[in-house]
C-alpha cells in the first residue's frame, strides 16, 4: 500500500491529523501505518538506540482492532493510527518498568498501562515500544551504562539531552511522529532543544503521572513530543482529564486547545527573560533567542527573582527525594546503579531536613512572585539549553574563558521554571547544523497561551523540526 | 588526611544503614558539597516566619 498520504515526498511523518483522516477514510489502513513505523523502528534504531523495547506484536493487533473498528463503520479519535512511543518509565503491559535502570528489570512485568497510555490508545494512537532514558531520570545528557547512549539524529556523535533521551530520538530521527517523556528539571524540553523538536511540559499536576516510575514528587511532570505544534496540542487533549490515581493530578475540567493554537497572538503581551536567562550562553542559544523576539516583536525583558536561588532550591529538593525513593535500592544494590547516579542519590541523602524544609519554603515565595509577574505579561521567552548538543560522552565546556562541567549546566535554564510547575512549549531553531530550542512559558494552567505562540512562530518558519539527514 | 566532610558522612552512613565503600567517597564527598552549597544558598535567603512550604497535599 503506498503509504502517500501519511508520509511526505521528503520521508517525514505526516501531521498527525491528517494520518488520522487517512486511517479514519481508509485511504490508507492503521495497520500499514504501523507497519512504517516498525519498518523505520527497525531500520534506524541501530544506530540511533532510541528503543529499547519495540512493541510489535501488540502494535499490530492494535492496528487491527481499529481497521476492524473503522471497517464496522464506527468512530475513531482523533489520533487514529497514529504511532507512538513511551520513555521506558511508563508501565506498558507485559513489560517491566525499568525507568532506565539494571535494578528494575527485575520487577514483575506492568499488569495495566499507564493512565497517558490507555488515554493516547483511547484516542486511537498506537504504542510501538519503549524509549531509552537516563537512569531514574537523574540525567541532562541521555546517556545510560545499561542500554548505551541515546544518539542524537542530526549527528549521532552527540547527545540526545536527557533524561528523555530516547524521546528526542525516535522523535528527532522520524522515527514516530509522537513520543511521551516525564519532565522533572527539564528532561522534556532538554532532549527537544538538542533533537530539533516541538516538546510541551504541562502545568504541574495537569496530566496523570499515574503508572509512570516517579523521581521527585514535587517536580515530576509528563508530557508530549512532536514534530509540529499541532500535533503536540492534539495528542495534549487526548491525554487531560482528573486520576484519581494520580494524587497531584488537579481536578479541573478538561480544556481542550487544539482548536486555539491559530487564534491571533497581537494581544499577547510577550517579554523576554533577562539577567539570568541572558548568561551563560553559547552564541547559539543567543541566536535562538534572539530570532524568535524578533519574529514575535518583543522589545523588553523581564526580570525574574532569584532564580539562581530557585535553580539551587531545585537541586536540593530533587536530590533528597530522589534519594528518599531509591533508599532502600541503595541499601541493598548500590552496585548495580550507576555509579554516578548511585553517588548523586547517597550525597542526597545526607542533606540535613530542615534546609529541605527551607527549599520548599523559599518555593512557595518565588511561586507568589513570579505569579505577580504574570499580572504584567502573558509569555515569557528564556532559552531551553545553553548549548547545542554536546558530545556523548563530553564532561566539560568552555564558556567565556571558563570551563564547566556540562552534565550540571545543561538544566539551568529549565530548572527555575519546572521548579514552580509553569507551562512550557520548548520550540526548535532550526540552526544549521544543530538545532537549539527556546522555551515559550505562560501562567499556570495557560497552556494554551503557550502553544498559540509557539503556532505563530512555525507558521512564521522561525521554528521547525528540521529533518535529520539519514532518517 | 581526613576530609571535613567524612565524619559527617560515615555518621548518617551509619544512621540510615547505607553501605559506603571508600572508592565511592570521593564522589558522594564531591556531591554533597555540592548540595549544601546550594542549599546554603536557599539558606541565606530571609523568609517570613509565616511562610508555607510548598507542599502537594490537600486534606
């Protein structure tokens, strides 16, 4: 079957909307739909190690469960057929979740998906496997000494970013149109920037974490990652909605926003960070501000406060809670971590409680004053990474005559805004010959705010998920 | 010669039942030196008495 109307002449995945119109009509079936994918699965994740686990066997049956389902003249969703795949912390049934460890390996095989993955299913998207991660997701950069590095598309001698490495990979190579992540201090929109793709962290609490293996309950997001804003906003809407089993997920009612990402953007009030958010910058990431003020016409910065007090806050809070869930793995089966994160989590564990205490009071202060902020402006504009992708395996870089450890800096940027749960639509750059990706934030619960302006910049071609040569 | 921190750390070692090996010292040392300066840094900063943490739960 030719496969015309869900991949482009050019060899990219179709928008997800319009291979959904193609299942949902017949032009074409969800089963040869998912055949391409595996097909592209299995020709490319040799080298790019974005999978760790391809899901094929259920993939087809899925597929065929829909083509049976559309054949019977019923209604699908509005992902119908669409490909997917999971960074490997979310619970896929029949797998063990193993949240980019040795240890969890171990664990019984999941018995229920993932709340995220029955929803994306129940829209009509089909899951195609699992994505490869940092360890327990303490990790910027995407590698892990258990499954090897997750390679990035655009030259697979650098890195994917993290912890959401194999998200970034399937996604930035073409893999799959769609892949999920969890995004804690940044593992969303890290991978996004340094893969050339469109990646959305919610609101803190806004879509179910129920089934996924946590790392620091206060930061601990899920998300989406795409090729087009539109596909983000779609596959966004499939998955809102209260969990009870998710005891962080907010009630509020569902408030869909594909249907607004092409409202006019002239009333917005839009201003760049300043002061923080200007330093520490490759002159790449300068750049990729840069374009995107000017596309949009902004002409201020605003200053937010102490934010390299919230970067550290940040850091103190993940390091004890993530440490206080691996405890008693790090009694038992220190060797079996990696070391580094072995040694990152039994520092944590040693931080004094009251100066944890203190980081979540200083967290309640900076949420009410960047809040206050938001009374002046709709959109701020920060860069998602400072750098480009470095090398795999790179451990230092140079910046303004000084070297720095890459591992620590690549998150300093993305930290200070996850660390009070803001919305966040990171957008791609597409700067020749890696991409680099700027975070568009808005208020709590203004998703839809931030994917309007991340809409406008596409269809303004200041952003794109460029193509990576070879996929 | 002993390190400022390997007192503190064979302590809460001891306390919390974690097992340490002295190769890994070195860097859980580097590691929590990192934490509290950043953690001092949050110290520093003046709170009200009256401020909340940020905490999940809700009765």
């Amino acid at each position: 079957m030719q496969l015309d109307p869900v991949i482009t002449p050019e060899g990219d995945w179709r928008p997800a909307s319009e291979i959904a119109q193609a299942v949902a009509t017949k032009k074409i079936s969800a089963l040869a739909v998912t055949e391409a994918a595996l097909a592209r699965i299995a020709q490319h994740n040799p080298v790019l190690n974005a999978f760790t686990d391809v899901t094929a066997d259920r993939a087809r049956a899925t597929a065929k469960a829909l083509d049976a389902a559309i054949a019977a003249g019923q209604s699908v969703g509005p992902l119908a057929g669409v490909p997917f795949a999971v960074k490997n912390l979310f619970d896929v049934t029949g797998l063990p979740t193993r949240a980019g460890s040795k240890i969890n390996r171990d664990r019984p095989a999941s018995t229920r998906d993932a709340t995220l993955v029955e929803r994306m299913e129940a829209a009509g998207a089909v899951l195609v496997g699992a994505l490869n991660m940092g360890e327990y997701a303490y990790d910027f950069t995407g590698e892990n000494i258990h499954d090897g590095p997750s390679r990035n598309p655009h030259d697979t001698t650098r890195m994917t970013g993290g912890s959401s490495g194999g998200s970034g990979g399937a996604v930035g190579g073409s893999l799959v149109p769609i892949a999920l992540g969890s995004d804690t201090n940044g593992s969303i929109r890290v991978p996004s920037s340094f893969c050339g793709i469109f990646g959305l962290k919610p609101t803190y609490g806004r879509l179910s974490r129920a089934r996924s293996f946590p790392f620091v309950a206060s930061f601990d997001h899920l998300g989406p990652f795409a090729r087009s804003v539109e596909d983000l906003a779609l596959s966004y809407d499939a998955m809102q909605g209260p969990d009870a089993e998710d005891a962080a997920c907010s009630t509020r009612a569902v408030e869909p926003v594909t249907a607004l990402i092409g409202q006019d953007i002239g009333g917005l009030r839009i201003a760049a960070a300043g002061g923080y958010f200007r330093k520490n910058l490759f002159p790449e990431a300068q750049e990729a501000v840069a374009r995107v003020t000017k596309a949009l016409g902004v002409t201020r910065d605003i200053e937010l406060p102490e934010v390299a007090r919230a970067r550290s806050a940040a850091y103190v809070i993940s390091t004890v809670e993530g440490a206080s869930l691996h405890l008693d793995r790090l009694r038992t089966r220190p060797n079996d971590f990696d070391p580094a994160v072995r040694d990152r989590l039994l520092a944590g564990a040693m931080v004094p409680a009251p100066l944890v205490d203190r980081a979540q009071k200083f967290r309640r202060w900076y949420r009410a004053k960047v809040l206050e902020l938001f009374g002046d402006v709709d959109v701020i504009i920060a860069p998602a990474t400072p750098c480009i992708a470095p090398k795999l395996g790179q451990a230092t870089f140079v910046l303004d005559g000084v070297e720095l450890p890459v591992r620590a800096n690549i998150g300093i940027h993305t930290q200070p805004i996850s660390f009070i749960g803001l919305p966040v639509v990171a957008v791609p750059v597409p700067l020749d010959p890696m991409p680099i990706g700027v975070q568009i934030i808005a208020a709590p619960w203004r998703e839809d705010i931030a994917l309007r302006v991340a809409y406008a910049l596409e269809r303004a071609g200041t952003v794109a998920a460029p193509r990576a040569k070879g996929f | 010669m002993a390190e400022p921190l390997d007192d503190y750390i064979d302590a809460v070692a001891g306390a919390l039942g974690l097992p340490i090996e002295d190769a890994w010292k070195p860097s859980v040392r580097a590691n929590l030196a990192v934490t509290l300066k950043m953690a001092k840094m949050v110290d520093e900063f003046s709170l009200p008495d009256e401020i909340e943490p940020a905490s999940i739960y809700a009765a």
